[in-house]
C-alpha cells in the first residue's frame, strides 16, 4: 500500500501577524478554501528554488543538464518565458504559482464571475481542459493547455444570462 505524505508545511511562526495578513490577502484573492492551499503552493515554491540554487555552483554537463530540465519543466507550466535563466527561477513568488491555478484560469479567461464561483464550477464537474473533465480546483494548467478550457454549454449559457435582465425594445425606444 502507498503511503502518502503531506504536500505542504506549515508555518513556524504561527501566529505572525504580518504573515497572516499577507496570506488573507492571497486567500481571498484567488479564493482559496483554506490555509493548507496556499502552503502547498508555497512548499511547491521552496522546492522550485532550492533546486536552482543547488545548480548555482555546478559548472559543466551536470549543470547544463539540470538547468535545462528545470527551465524546460517551467516552461511547460507556463511559469517562465522561454529563453529564461535560473535567475529568473529564483525571482518566482507565490503568486505565479497560484496563477497558473485552474481556479484562476477559470476566473481570468472570464468563465465565471468571481473565483469562487470558479471553483464551483470546477468542482461540479462543469470545466473541461481539452475535452476532459478536471475537478480539482488546483490542478495546474500548463502552457499548451491554456486555450483548451472550456465549459459545458448550459453553464456557460446560465454565466451570461443569469441576473441580467435584457431591455425589450420599446423599453429603450420609450426611454
């Protein structure tokens, strides 16, 4: 049997106030359902950079091996541009990562109205990424994938039209 191991650490301050104001703020930006999330993305990031500042000081092939690995797998997920160096990689936040969220994607192509309705949808079954169905809110959506997201049509339907109420014509002939 596969024993799984928590993808995440929390903080070792607990209880920072300039830190729990910063990851509300981030919360509720890219509406988050809770804490763990958000250090998730953060121990995703830790790892990212630990491993450029592990090629830092290696010169020759073990270096040009791992950076192009890296550098490649961040361009897939459409984290860097690609002509990117390892600098580019240790300059990454939080924010990059939890932008590449299918939540967001959701939100910022303009398939819902707010994030949170996003991840609704996404959990409902309602979101399709080329042509499957995905229900993880945080599953990250690499660069080919970017233009494959789409909505069931009845849903998209009721995203338009719902709380709009369409004038009549001689409503706006009268006006």
């Amino acid at each position: 049997m596969r024993r799984l191991r928590k993808k995440w650490v929390r903080p070792f301050k607990r209880w920072d106030k300039r830190r729990i104001i910063e990851e509300r703020k981030l919360m509720k930006l890219y509406g988050l359902k809770n804490k763990k999330e958000l250090w998730r993305a953060q121990a995703e990031l830790r790892r990212i950079r630990a491993f450029a500042r592990k090629l830092l000081p290696l010169s020759g092939p073990a270096r040009e091996k791992g950076e192009k690995e890296l550098l490649g797998r961040l361009y897939r997920l459409g984290l860097l541009p690609e002509n990117a160096t390892l600098d580019d990689v240790l300059s990454l936040t939080v924010s990059d990562l939890l932008e590449r969220r299918l939540q967001t994607m959701v939100w910022r192509k303009g398939l819902a109205r707010t994030v949170k309705q996003a991840r609704q949808f996404i959990v409902h079954g309602h979101v399709y990424v080329g042509g499957r169905r995905v229900r993880s809110p945080s599953y990250w959506v690499k660069r080919g994938e970017e233009n494959q997201i789409s909505l069931d049509p009845h849903i998209y339907d009721y995203v338009k039209f719902s709380g709009e109420v369409e004038k009549k014509p001689s409503e706006e002939v009268a006006a």
